[in-house]
C-alpha cells in the first residue's frame, strides 16, 4: 500500500504524495480552493453541509464506536485488542508469546507454533499464478495484492479502488493510506499518538519506562 504508492512532488512545497488522493487534496484545498476538504482524510466536497455530514458519519461516529469496543491489554506486551471474543488474548499469547519457538524449514526465521503457520502462509506459498502465469513466492499475498477484485474480495476502500479479503488489511490501508488520524494514544495520559499500536507501545516504553499493561494499571489503581 503506502509502499507502492505514488509519489509525486508538489513544485511549491516540495510534498511527497502517497498517492493521488493526496496530491488532489492538496491542491483543492492549498491552491484551487475550488473545493471544501476534510481534515482528517482526503474527501473533497462542495457545501460546509456535506463537509459536516461526512466528518460526522465517517469520524466522529466511527471514534465513538471505537471506543465503545469492549477490548482486552496483553499482560506481558500492553498491546490493546478490541474484540467481543474473549479467545483473542488466548490467540495473541499464542502466537507472540508462547517461550518455544520453532525452525521454519524454508528459511532462518524462528516463530511460535501459532505464528509458523501464519509465516508459511505469508512467505512461502511459492507457486504458478493461473490467471497470469507468472511463478511467484507468495502467491496467496500475490493473488490478494494483483488479483483481489469487487466480486471476490469482501472488504473495499471507500477512499479508492483497492479491496481486500480480510478486514485488517483494509483497517492496515486506510490508516496507513488515507486517514490522518492517530487512534493510538499513549494510555499513560499523555497528548502523544500514533497511527498504529507498536509506535504506541515503544513511545510508552521510551517516555514512561515501560509499555502499559494491566499490572501497571493496578498499581495506578492501589496509589
């Protein structure tokens, strides 16, 4: 995504676009001023109206449900998942955490039992395109990334073309590609966020000694 994407130079400001989204943005909004942009992604409209519903049904709900997520800390690493399925901790300790890990018999990379199968799906599903023929490492990422369409793809960009088969990807794009926003906010209670969880956890590390967990949590709650 954010890595193939396009970058195109503004000559008065010397930008770097990640795509044409962007650039098209910027330039209604800095330049031509033909057009009302929002903020916090790049939508372009016409009326303050149609400005005010948009932020309104594609952020400030979309934050307010969020938040509303019922989510669960990890104990040993502060990261925070939201998810209704209790199961989740139990899955994520799996996959990180679990203290033996395993060769993978392909390259040099060592993962939990959980996390090898993830890999091998990932990194070594060598095989034959059959819709173009080419021999490719990763095919299913190949498939996904060059052939991932409307009718067989189950989650789709509201902000371009793009469509992807599972909702964290698409989750993945979007906030690397298109939102301006930084959900991730230092759970210490300091302004700092980020736009994804491991900046997060390594600002809390470096700022306030440690990531947050739930032991730090307690602690808080005795004092």
């Amino acid at each position: 995504d954010k890595h193939h994407a396009e970058k195109i130079m503004c000559g008065c400001t010397n930008i770097i676009f990640r795509n044409l989204a962007h650039r098209k943005h910027h330039i209604q909004v800095y330049h031509k001023k033909e057009k009302l942009g929002c903020d916090k992604c790049y939508f372009l409209c016409s009326t303050d109206a149609e400005l005010a519903e948009h932020v309104q049904e594609k952020h400030v709900k979309k934050e307010l449900e969020e938040k509303a997520k019922p989510s669960v800390i990890c104990d040993i690493c502060g990261q925070e998942m939201k998810s209704k399925n209790p199961a989740i901790l139990k899955d994520h300790k799996a996959r990180v955490h679990d203290p033996v890990l395993v060769q993978c018999t392909q390259c040099p990379g060592k993962y939990t039992a959980a996390g090898l199968k993830q890999h091998m799906r990932r990194c070594h599903s060598e095989g034959v395109c059959n819709i173009c023929g080419i021999k490719v490492k990763q095919l299913i990422r190949h498939m996904n990334v060059m052939h991932g369409s409307v009718e067989s793809s189950k989650y789709k960009c509201e902000y371009c073309t793009k469509v992807f088969h599972y909702k964290h990807q698409l989750k993945t794009h979007t906030m690397n590609v298109h939102l301006k926003e930084r959900p991730y906010k230092c759970r210490y209670g300091c302004d700092m966020a980020y736009n994804d969880s491991s900046n997060r956890n390594a600002h809390e590390r470096r700022r306030h000694g440690q990531r947050f967990t739930s032991a730090v949590l307690n602690k808080v709650a005795e004092e």
